[in-house]
C-alpha cells in the first residue's frame, strides 16, 4: 500500500470533528499518535505529522469542538472529551496497534494529552509540548482572551478566561501517568510558558524525561527540525520491543565515537581480514555511525562484569564492547531493513526483512 491522507469526521456530544488521518507505507497495524494541537490551534503540527507518518506512524489530528471547521461551541474542558472520541475512532481502526498508541500535544494540546492519558490508559505513551501546567501561575491577558475568542466559535473572551482558570493543574493528576513513557519536550525561549511554568509538572513526574531546547519559542520556531527528530526518535525508542538483556548487559544507540571500537573487533569476530578482496573493516564507514544511529544499536558490559568475552573492545567507561548491529532502511526496498550485526561469538550476519523494520519501531 501507499502511504495516504484521509478525511476523518468523529462526533462528539451530537457535532461533527473534522480530522486528518495520515497513513504509511508500511503495512497495518501500525504504532500510532493522536496529535493534538492549541488553543486557538494556529500550529497545527503538519510537519511533524508527516515527518511521523514517513517513519512508519499513523497520524491521526482533528480540531476539538468550534473550531476550524468543526461544529458546536468551544470549551476548553470540552476537549478532554473530544480526546476520548478520537481514541475510541483509533482502537477500532484495523490500521492500528492499539498497544502502540501515544498521544502528542501542543500548549494546550499538552495539557490535553496529560490529563486525558490520567484518565484513560489506553494512550500508552505521552509527549506533551510547552504545555499549560498551572493556570493560576500563568493566567491570560485580556488581550490573548480577546483574540482567541475572535478565532472560536460560541465562546467569548470572558467565558475564555473564567474556563481557562477552572482547568486542572497538571500536578494534581501527573502522577497517574507513572509507568508508562512520558516526554516533556519544551523550549528555554518560550514567553508563554518557560521552565519555570514547567517545573512544577517535572517534579510531579519524576519519571518523565524532560528534554530541553535551548532558544525554542513556544512553537518552537526555527527549532521544528529538532523538534520533529525529537519526537520521532523518542517515540521509536518507547515503544521498541526489544528483548530483555542479559543480567550485566545494557544497551544503547550507536555514536560516531563507537567507530574506532567496532573496527577493533571486527576482524576477529568474522575471522578473516578481507572479503572479495577488500578489508572488511570497509564494510563499516564512519558515516553509518553519523547517520544511522536511529536504527544501530550497541551491546556492552559494565567495566566490573566478568567475565568478558573471548574479544572485546574497550569504551567510555572501560565498558566491553559484545555485540553491535548497524542497520538502515534502504532506499530501493522501502519495507525492508538493512543490517550489518556482529556479536564475540561470531553469529553470521543477516539481512533483515520487514519484520526487522517493526522491530524498530
């Protein structure tokens, strides 16, 4: 199949949800994000929406009641329940994994995504962005009420504010989230909601990762590219089912420095020092470490695990290289996953399939 954009209409409470659902090329069922934009929603994260669906992701974003087309009157607490309509629409959709579905959200959208996920599990995991945490700590002007309610349907710049100071700070339900993957990705620049906003969600959330952009504005601006790549590779690290390790082994992505350890190994871990006439260590450039790092991934044991393997590698750490694998999807065969892995106890190498590929993600 092709990958696709589709037309989506949800109802809830009697109205109509306009909506976009974005599709790969992949074959279903496919991990999947409910993407949730602002308030008013003038950034509607189209490119991180594409970005996601050409990594193998379904997307689905709709607008909440009375706004951008869909029908009925804005409420600001209304959205939670227009949350909870797009997720029955996605747990029956047979394109998607229901096991494999985070929610992402924008400002208000990130408030959403936390407070829907402290009610509803089935959003597995969670990325809220420069979210609202606390309205009390950071009310609206009548100047942003007044434009707002100019850009909604049925509500006005009054009802904005009042609705807006009766929303749930974060803190008080953040815990609920504890156990399943949460990221707060948020911007050093943003005016709206610095990180001193931000804090009180973080320490509610110790489990949470907090990843921060230096001069991101609330939108994040010049900074969309790292965003997006954020965002796609934390998800892809979220919900990869790897298999447990071995007690004494952790594992982690490549980096350009682990180059010099992989080119150690690899004449003894294949046995031979060419192949067709070529130094094998070929086989291996420094730029697949640079590019590729998304999909490769390293084995090692701690500096005081033993014992070590018949040949390893020293790294940061004096950690002991055991096993690498240096994948990327490939160009001619979009549904298939290249690799070149290697382990001290000389498993041949594979080519890996689209099985391989969802593996990854």
């Amino acid at each position: 199949m092709s990958a696709s954009l589709d037309g989506v209409i949800l109802h809830s409470h009697g109205h109509r949800l306009l909506g976009s659902f974005f599709r790969p090329t992949l074959h279903p069922p496919r991990p999947t994000v409910l993407l949730l934009h602002g308030i008013p929603g003038v950034e509607k994260n189209y490119d991180l929406a594409y970005a996601l669906r050409g990594a193998g992701w379904n997307v689905l974003t709709f607008h909440y009641r009375g706004c951008w087309g869909s029908e009925g009157n804005y409420q600001l607490r209304g959205i939670l329940d227009d949350i909870t309509v797009a997720l029955d629409y996605l747990t029956q959709h047979p394109a998607v994994d229901p096991h494999r579905l985070a929610g992402v959200g924008l400002s208000l959208g990130g408030w959403g995504v936390v407070a829907a996920a402290a009610r509803d599990e089935r959003l597995r995991a969670v990325v809220s962005m420069n979210p609202l945490v606390d309205p009390n700590t950071r009310p609206l002007t009548d100047a942003e009420s007044a434009e707002f309610a100019s850009m909604l349907n049925g509500i006005t710049p009054a009802q904005v504010q009042a609705q807006y100071l009766a929303l749930t700070p974060l803190p008080q339900v953040a815990g609920k989230l504890a156990g399943r993957p949460t990221l707060l990705l948020t911007g050093d620049a943003d005016a709206l909601f610095p990180p001193s906003h931000i804090q009180p969600l973080a320490d509610a959330m110790p489990f949470a990762e907090w990843r921060r952009i230096p001069g991101a504005s609330h939108t994040f601006g010049d900074h969309r590219p790292m965003m997006v790549h954020t965002v796609i590779d934390w998800l892809t690290r979220a919900f990869s089912p790897l298999l447990p390790l071995p007690a004494g082994l952790t594992l982690r992505v490549v980096n350009e420095s682990d180059h010099a350890r992989v080119m150690d190994v690899m004449v003894e871990w294949w046995g031979r020092a060419t192949r067709e006439g070529r130094d094998i260590r070929g086989l291996l450039p420094r730029l697949f470490f640079q590019h590729f790092n998304d999909t490769s991934f390293i084995v090692e044991k701690p500096a005081l695990s033993d014992p070590e393997p018949r040949s390893v590698s020293k790294g940061e750490g004096d950690s002991a290289l055991v096993a690498f694998l240096i994948g990327f999807i490939s160009q001619s065969e979009p549904r298939g996953l290249h690799s070149l892995r290697r382990r001290a106890s000389r498993a041949p190498p594979r080519r890996a399939g689209p099985r391989a590929v969802r593996a990854f993600l």
